[in-house]
C-alpha cells in the first residue's frame, strides 16, 4: 500500500485542508477493518502527521483504491471503475455541489488515474453507515432531499455545459451491460438467472421464470439508459444501505458514485426506495415520497430561475419505471443479500468468486438462504412483490 500515495501528495492534500502553515511529518494508510465494506474496491484510512509551530498535529481521510489482495483484482481493473469515480468526484460531483446548498457528499481531496481516491472522512463527522435493513421514515427523507438536490443541481450544471458531451464515455457505462460478451453484461446475465430461478423458487411457478427473462432480454434495454422522451440528470445509480451515511441529526452523505450514470430521475428515485424499504410498507407512503422530492427539485430550480420537467411529468415517468427499476434492485439484490461471513470468504476464492459473480450466482445462494432464514427472508420480501408485476 506504501506506494499508492507520496509525501508530495499528502502535502497537496492538507494544503486543501489547512488554512495554516505546517510541516509534513509522515503518514501512514491502514485497512479501516477486515468486513466486506465494498466490493468493487479496496477502503484505507489515511493519516497525515504534520507540525503547526512546533506542535505535532493528525488529520485522517478516506481512500479507495483496487482491490491490493483480494480475488477481485483482476476484475477492478478491468471495469476502470476507480478511474471513472475519479473522473466523477472531480469534475462532476465536486461541481453540482457547489451549486446547492444542502451538502450531498464527501469532500473531494485527491485523485490519482485508476489507482486512487482521498476523501473526506465522513466518520470524524459522526456520519456512518445505519445498521437498519430498511431505513427509517426520517432517515429515508433525507436521502430524498439530497438526491432531489443533485438532481437540480444536475439541470444548474446543464444550463451552462453538457455533462453528457463532455463526459459520455464513462456516463454511459451502463450500455454495456446489453453487450455479449461484456464483463458487465456477463454479471447482469449470471443476475437476472438468479433472480428468475428465485422466482420459481418461491412461487413454484416456472412460467414466470420464463416472463422474467424474457422481459429482461426484450424490454430492459429501453429503460436502462437516456430517456429519450425527457430531462435526463446526473444519477447515482447505486443508493443502497452501504453507500448512504448518516449522522445523529440523520443528515446524509452519497458515497461509492463509481456506477453512476446519465438517466432519467424517477430511476434514481425509485432505486432509493426499492433498496431501502420494504415494498408492501412503501406503497402507502409513496405519494408523500413523491411530493417531497419533486417539491424540493422545483424549489432549488425555481430559486435558480431554471424550469425543468413538471409534476405531471415526473409522475409519469415514476410509472413508466416501476417495473424495470424493480427488477433491476432484484438483481443486485442477489450480489448484496448475502452475509457478511459468507462474502468474507468468497472474496479470498478465486474459482469461487467467478461462479458466483459470472456463472452461477444460485448455487450459492439457494444453500445460503437454507443455511440463514434472515437472508431466505429478505429475499421473499422482494422477489414475491416482483413475481406479482410478472403475474
């Protein structure tokens, strides 16, 4: 790890940091702990020891970097994905929350090709990761604003510049999930068996099965990539119980944007609620969901002299992504569910870790879900109220 980082660049780093003088001393990066925290990367922590009139002072951030020993090396750095979160923290994400005043993500601090990010970090600041499955009313509002934010803050940034234009390559990533052949594509195919096979599994109903698939080979392509008929925004695509942090106040924090991608709203909208709430507690509450986020997304446009899509609009689109946004927290579903224990050790498991994540991700679920009845129930509260879209 001692050479994902120089002493050059602590000091460009603290210099960011510090309004005063000071002198570098050393620093030191360690492992935060030894859980599956991420799985697409590696989490350090990174303390920089440095004198301000001759006292010896520490500051700590967070870095991100491939995969230093596990299984998924290989696989990291053939997905670019800390390049393209790189990219996106500098220039995109650092940018649209300049724009708005409710504070979305970490700071940014430094970023180095595909090796490399520093950020803040958010555990000095009491932010964590909530311990809860599905999150409270409280906590999940204020994941609503924050998004609504950066949403608005998306259509601000495009007043000016095309996000799209300049950023197409890395915004678009999304596009080769539908590639054969695909390292992407091979992952969402290994997916959506699984999802289809889970189907069968708790309806024994095979026909079903068979709609889910050919649902997700004939349709799913139209909805996972730039709505054609509407405002696209910066999304983060990827909102799930890991990558939101929250303080005692239930203030949030975005992290892991290294999926993030180009659509429309209501597909980031719904993401958020599909991951974080259970479905049959959701639809009651929906409608005020729906209230909230388009009344803070006008509110932050109105004040900025901006008009973008209206409520009727966004209702509209929220309708048209039900089904596919669902299916699409299905399948990832499949990859997140799992225990702690049981991620631990696939992650050290070559042979095994390419089973799971490109041939067949069943085979280990179907004995973990026999093994542990929490994980078999997770699963039935989202795969039930899928097969019921699919009836």
């Amino acid at each position: 790890m001692s050479n994902l980082l120089s002493k050059a660049t602590c000091i460009e780093i603290l210099k960011k940091n510090l309004k005063h003088e000071f002198v570098l001393v050393d620093f030191t990066l360690e492992n935060i702990n030894s859980d599956t925290l991420g799985f697409l990367g590696d989490h350090l922590l990174l303390k920089i020891f440095y004198r301000i009139q001759g006292e010896t002072r520490e500051e700590t951030f967070f870095v991100k970097c491939h995969p230093q020993v596990n299984e998924n090396q290989e696989e990291c750095l053939d997905l670019g994905l800390i390049r393209r979160e790189v990219t996106f923290y500098k220039e995109i994400v650092s940018k649209l929350q300049s724009l708005v005043p409710v504070k979305f993500s970490p700071e940014f601090y430094f970023g180095k090709d595909d090796d490399v990010l520093v950020l803040e970090n958010l555990h000095t600041k009491n932010f964590h990761v909530s311990d809860e499955i599905y999150l409270s009313k409280d906590k999940l509002k204020s994941v609503i604003i924050n998004q609504a934010n950066m949403h608005a803050a998306s259509i601000i940034f495009e007043d000016s510049r095309s996000m799209l234009h300049e950023f197409q390559e890395d915004l678009t990533q999304n596009r080769l999930d539908y590639v054969e052949g695909h390292i992407r594509c091979e992952w969402r195919n290994n997916g959506i068996r699984c999802v289809a096979k889970l189907c069968s599994y708790f309806t024994g109903r095979s026909d079903i099965e068979k709609r889910v698939l050919e649902y997700s080979a004939n349709e799913m392509t139209k909805f996972d990539h730039i709505y054609e008929d509407g405002v696209n925004v910066f999304c983060h695509n990827d909102l799930w119980g890991n990558n939101l942090m929250f303080n005692e106040n239930h203030q949030c924090r975005f992290v892991d944007f290294q999926l993030a991608k180009y659509g429309p709203p209501a597909w980031d909208f719904l993401k958020v609620l599909y991951f974080n709430t259970e479905y049959n507690w959701l639809q009651p509450h929906l409608s005020e969901f729906i209230n909230l986020y388009f009344d803070t997304f006008d509110l932050v446009l109105t004040e900025n002299k901006i008009k973008s899509f209206s409520k009727k609009e966004f209702l509209e689109t929220v309708e048209l992504y039900k089904k596919p946004v669902f299916l699409e927290v299905c399948i990832c579903c499949t990859y997140i569910f799992m225990s702690n224990e049981f991620n631990n050790t696939l992650r050290q498991q070559k042979d095994v870790i390419h089973e799971f994540d490109f041939v067949d991700r069943s085979k280990y679920i179907f004995p973990e879900m026999e093994r542990d009845e929490f994980v078999k129930d997770r699963f039935r509260n989202i795969i039930v109220p899928l097969c019921e879209m699919f009836n």
